[in-house]
C-alpha cells in the first residue's frame, strides 16, 4: 500500500461527519470532511478522508463512539 493512499468514511449524515472527524483528530488521526467523491456514492454529500494504512485505527474508534457508518472504501 502507498503511504499515499487515501480512504474515506461513508457516513448517512453530515453530523455523523462532523462527530467522526473529531474522535479521529482527538486521537491523532489525520482526516478531513470533503465531498463524497463523484466516483462512489452515498446517502449523504460528506465523507471523512483518511490515509489507507490508518483504516483500522479509525474503524475501532468509530466502532468504539458505536457512530454508525456505510463503509470505509480505500481511494
């Protein structure tokens, strides 16, 4: 995998978005809310990118707030 490589969180709501974004950040994983990208869809207009090799990380906090997610595609 490259250090390069992105994923995203599909999320159901923004807020789902905006309340990810912060248990990722206070846990030190960098991520940032964008537009879902054109090639995947969603219910929701908001994805939170991530860096591939921390999708673990990032689905155990989740699982963790027990915030609901769609799935975690790697870009």
């Amino acid at each position: 995998m490259s250090p390069d490589a992105y994923a995203v969180i599909l999320v159901n709501s923004t807020s789902h978005a905006v309340r990810i974004e912060k248990l990722l950040a206070q846990r030190g994983i960098a991520c940032k809310m964008i537009p879902v990208p054109r090639s995947i869809s969603s219910d929701c207009g908001a994805c939170v990118r991530i860096r591939a090799r921390e999708s673990e990380a990032a689905r155990q906090v989740i699982k963790e707030a027990a915030v609901e997610i769609q799935e975690i595609v790697d870009v």
